[in-house]
C-alpha cells in the first residue's frame, strides 16, 4: 500500500474531500496517510477528520500526523501540496489593501496580476525546499500540487528540481459541467478537449456524438441567458471564439478589458466581484470555529462524498494500471507548439503504471496562443526571479502584467511593488 502525504493537512475541508475520495477505493483503503502542517492546532482537526472519514468509508488506512515534513516526506510514494504561505492574514490581505492604494482593484490574485506575482515569491522557495527533501528522502516520489499561483509554482519545480510533478485544478471538469448546464446537455453526453495554461485554457472541442455544441453556447449569449456571474467568460467567447475554462471573476483580472477604476460602468455591466477573495476568506474564518467544533465532536459522523479532484484518480491509476485522462498542468516540451518550451500548460494527460503523460496538442488558434503569452510573459519573469533572486525582475513582471499596465504608469508599479516587497518582509525571499 502507498504511503501519500498531504503537504499544508490544515487546510481541513479539501484534505477531508480529498481523504474521502483516496480511501473511497477499495485498492487505495488501506494506505499510509501522513498529514503534515506547520500549525499543530489546525493539524489536530484534520487528523480527527481523517479517522472520521476512515470511518465513515470502512477503510483501515495507517493515518499519522506530524509538524516534521522530513518525517512526513520519508519514504511517501505520492505527495499533495495544498499549501498558503503567509496565510490570509498577513499575506492575502497586503495583496489586495497595497495595491488598493495605488487604485489597482483585484478579485481573486491568486494566479496572475500583482497579487499573484507576490504569491508566487512567497510560495515558489516553499516548495523547492519541499522538494530538496523529496529529492533526498523519497526520490521517486509523485508530486501533485494544488497550491496557486498553479502555472508559476510548477514552472519553478520543473526548472529547479528533478522530482515529477504535475498540477491540478478543477477548472476543466468543473466549466465543462457549467456550459452542459447553460445549453441544456447532460455532460456524459458531451465530449470536449481543452489545451492552454492553467485558469486560461480554451475548449478546442465542444462536441456531442462529433457534433459541435458552440452554436448551442453561442445561442445562450444571442438569446440574453448568459448568468449574472458568468457575463466575462461569454463576452471573451463572444470576441475570440472558444470558451475558456476559468470563472469570470478570476479571467477579469488576467487582461486589460473588464476591472477599470475610471469605468465602474464596465464592472456593473459584467458583474464582476471586487474584493472576491477577501469575502470568501472572511466568510470561512467567520465560519470556521463552529465547523471546528462540528468536525470534532465525537458523536457527529462525517458526510463523505467524491469530489470533482483529480488527485485520487491519478494515484489510483498508477497504483492499478486502471487507465485514464485527466487535465493536468506540465512542462511545455514539444506539447503546445505555439507556446514557449518549458512554460507550464496544462492538457489532457493518459494516467497508467507509467505515470502522468501528456498529450500532444500542436498548434491552438493563434489569437488564444496570442492572450496566453501575456500571462506567460507575467509568470516566466516572477520564476525567474525567485530562481535568480534577481529582483529587478519583480518590477518586469509586474510592468507586463496586462491588468497592472492598463491602470498604472511604470513609477506607480515599481513605487508599488517596493510597497508590497516591505511590506511582507520575510514571507518574500529575494
């Protein structure tokens, strides 16, 4: 039986989502669970629902629980990374309220903007340290990472360290549900091929039984249907042609169209959530004592249900053989042919004995390759300022980030960035 460990085990509802799909397998049910976390009080609840869930599922894992990563990493044949440097407070909230003062507003800035390069700094040297012990303890170890900004943090490991490593995300699956919802198709009727990077990825193939369904999509947007919290994703369809994969609350802030302090016209026409990700922080920390408490109460058993993750699967097809796909996030060799060599993209992947393996693309429709590239210019200068240590390129890559460009001048971003650079201190190594 494998031995998987979760790195960052506090974040107690997605290791207990991803605890019940792992131990909901028959093959997978007796395996060596190792919970990691550097805070012991949020620990102590997750290995309480860890039991819970074993419980629940009638699995007889081996479950442990550590503050010592080396000692959770030694010998683990899969790892899980779902961790948050700098947590939400202090780190979270210096990236909204600091560019807040320079009148750049943001959603989510977990994945690109300024938000996300400054995530991206804290998190990158985390997880080479993470796997510097991997390389020492469990060298043949399956890494599957979770923690954002996706595109950046597995671009760094592929470059930085020899482990093997695939990101993943639910946007794929999750969008694919969203649309069949919208043209009124059940989604096991509905085959689809996506290809791009991580929060901007397009569907090249929307089809049932080879037939397209984008007429379908695209009668949703001509007949007024578009729901209130979708409008971005349905007028950048509208404008390019494929649909993307990420919400409209995260996508407005990977361009220059939608978030304008000067047009809060554009912001109530596509609805988009300011703040969005500082409401849902304050929404579960206000939420969490009582779900604590729930959690942890002896005579309250746990609801477990399969979640829309990916991670499981991928563990059980290369503990069976059992073969499948799934969306995964890779290093670019030879796979997008239109994007840079080594970038991240995230593709289709075949999970067998042999391990994740991605699927050859080719070309994508110029004008998506085109949008993603200024992303990729953003992510590409924050990796290689966290590798090089190199901070002149923290100014670069926040100069080209195409949401920080629309509404500053190049004195307001470097002014800026020296702000947030104090102003998380030593969360940011560079």
């Amino acid at each position: 039986m494998p031995k998987i460990t979760f790195i960052g085990a506090g974040s107690t509802v997605f290791a207990k989502n991803l605890l019940g799909d792992i131990l909901g397998f028959p093959e997978l049910a007796g395996s060596t669970i190792s919970l990691f976390d550097i805070d012991p009080e949020r620990l102590k609840t997750s290995e309480i629902v860890a039991h819970k869930v074993a419980e629940a599922l009638g699995a007889k894992p081996l479950i442990e629980a550590t503050t010592d990563r080396k000692k959770a990493l030694d010998g683990a044949d899969y790892a899980i990374s779902m961790i948050q440097v700098g947590g939400y407070k202090p780190s979270t909230v210096i990236d909204f309220d600091v560019p807040k003062k320079y009148g750049l507003q943001q959603t989510i800035a977990d994945t690109l903007g300024i938000g996300g390069i400054m995530r991206g700094l804290r998190t990158i040297p985390v997880l080479l340290d993470i796997t510097r012990d991997m390389e020492e303890l469990c060298p043949d170890i399956n890494f599957l990472n979770y923690a954002n900004p996706m595109a950046m943090n597995c671009w760094a490991i592929n470059r930085a360290s020899k482990i093997k490593t695939v990101g993943l995300c639910h946007s794929v699956q999750g969008t694919a549900e969203q649309i069949a919802h919208d043209i009124n198709v059940p989604i096991e009727e509905i085959n689809y091929l996506s290809a791009g990077i991580n929060h901007m990825s397009f569907y090249l193939k929307f089809e049932r039984n080879g037939e397209s369904l984008y007429p379908q999509i695209r009668q949703v947007l001509q007949e007024g249907r578009v729901p209130d919290w979708n409008r971005v994703r349905y007028e950048v369809f509208n404008r390019v042609g494929y649909f993307v994969t990420e919400s409209s609350e995260h996508f407005s802030e990977y361009v220059p169209w939608f978030i304008k302090r000067d047009r809060p016209d554009l912001i109530e026409k596509f609805n988009i959530p300011l703040d969005e990700y500082i409401r849902r922080c304050e929404n579960q920390i206000a939420g969490w004592e009582s779900l604590r408490k729930e959690y942890e109460s002896s005579d309250k058993p746990i609801e477990v249900k399969q979640s829309p993750e990916y991670g499981s699967l991928i563990i059980h097809s290369i503990e069976t053989g059992m073969p499948r796909v799934v969306y995964g996030n890779v290093a670019n060799h030879d796979i997008i042919s239109n994007l840079p060599e080594g970038c991240t993209v995230e593709v289709p992947c075949l999970v067998d004995k042999n391990g994740v393996q991605p699927t050859r693309i080719g070309k994508i429709p110029p004008q998506l390759a085109a949008l993603m590239q200024t992303n990729i210019n953003v992510q590409s200068l924050t990796v290689e300022a966290a590798l090089t240590g190199n901070r002149e390129h923290v100014y670069h890559a926040a100069m080209l980030d195409p949401h920080t460009a629309a509404e500053l001048d190049l004195s307001q971003i470097w002014s800026m960035v020296d702000d947030l650079l104090e102003a998380h201190g030593d969360y940011v190594r560079i």
